[in-house]
C-alpha cells in the first residue's frame, strides 16, 4: 500500500493533468456553445484548481528538501525561456498569435483578472510541479528500476535520458517539438547536475513565470 501510494503521488496529478487537457481538446472538436469550442478557458482554471489540490494532497511523499544548485537553476530557467523565444525574437519566424487569449475579458475587469491569475498560477507554479515531480523525480528514475525509489535522484542512464527527453518533447505541440526536445534534455541535465528535484522545479518555474510575461507582452497566445 505504501508503494502504491507513492507512485500514484507521482503519477496521479500528470494523468488528471493530461485528461483534463485531452477533454478540452474533444469538447473544442464538438463546437458550438463557447464552453465548447472555447473549453480550454475553463479547463484550464480547473486544470489548476483540482491538480493543485492533488499536489497538496500528496505533499508529504514527495521530501522536497530546500534546493540545491539555486543560481545555476535560475541561469538556466532564463536561458531555456530565452531558447524558447528565439525563433520569434531573434530570427524572424511568424508570431503565434492565436491560443489562450485573456484579452476577451478586458472589459469585465474582475473576469480578466481571474483568468491571467489562474492562467500563471497553472504555467509558473502548477505545472512545474506536476511535470518536475512526475518527469524528473518518478520517470527518469523508474526507466531505470520499476521500484523507482531505489534510485537516487539524478542518477543518470542513457536509456532513461533519451526516453524521458524524447517523450517530454513529443508531448509539447507540433510546432514546439525542436525546442521541447532540447528543454527536456536540458531539465534532465538540471536533475543530474543538482540532484535536487526542487531545483529542478525552480528551474521549470523561472521558464514558465518569464514566458507568460514575455506573451502577455507580446501577446503571442499561441506559446501558452
């Protein structure tokens, strides 16, 4: 029981995260009404709400100790933000205006405000979390052992390296597999650089929290 317990802490807020994700994308296929054909409006606010409470549910499994390795965690969450924009910023490629725009709200304040705070609470706090704890801290290590708490974190096998990096890529969109792929080879090289999965989330973090801002700047809503 305990060892269930463990990997459902681990696995269980990434499957909810997904499901609810592939939901939106069926009911935008449905169309119609706007909580259809604009789910993820919705979704998304729920995406962070119930898998935030998972999080909280299952803090005690998880042992995050303080994080190590802090200024190379936040060098290198600025420069996988700045690798992310960098076919827009830097070499001319096509903005991605279309995605998740909260600027359909603008003229009801309080719904505006809702949506980006639980816009960025989902990309800057949620999401490295679920994705940390379940790529670095369960995936990476259970590529290696089935009983992955055997394994120290940030030990490192050529097996796990590729299967993690290329899954963690190919889950992204189409048109961000590139730099997906290097990002997961980058965390990954976070995670045996550190040994520290919270360094692992600061770093994911500092990514995700300068990208909102850069969109919300730039309003390329197609990078959220």
């Amino acid at each position: 029981m305990p060892q269930r317990r463990k990997l459902l802490s681990y696995a269980l807020p990434m499957v909810a995260f997904v499901i609810l994700l592939g939901l939106g994308s069926l009911l935008r296929t449905i169309g119609g009404h706007f909580l259809l054909s604009a789910a993820e409006y919705w979704i998304y606010p729920a995406q962070t709400i119930f898998c935030g409470a998972l999080l909280i549910w299952f803090w005690r499994d998880y042992s995050l100790e303080r994080p190590r390795g802090t200024g190379f965690a936040v060098a290198v969450g600025i420069a996988v933000f700045l690798l992310w924009i960098s076919p827009q910023q830097f070499f001319g490629f096509g903005t991605r205006a279309e995605g998740f725009n909260p600027d359909l709200f603008v003229l009801n304040p309080p719904a505006y405000w809702a949506t980006v705070t639980l816009r960025f609470l989902r990309l800057a706090l949620v999401v490295p979390f679920v994705e940390e704890i379940f790529w670095r801290g369960f995936l990476l290590r259970y590529f290696i052992d089935e009983d992955f708490e055997r394994i120290p974190f940030g030990t490192f096998s050529w097996a796990s390296f590729l299967i993690v990096t290329l899954i963690f890529g190919f889950s992204h969109s189409l048109a961000d597999w590139p730099v997906a792929v290097l990002t997961g080879a980058i965390y990954n090289a976070v995670a045996y650089r550190t040994r520290s999965l919270p360094a692992c989330i600061l770093t994911h973090a500092i990514t995700n929290l300068l990208l909102g801002l850069w969109i919300m700047h730039t309003k390329q809503w197609g990078f959220w």
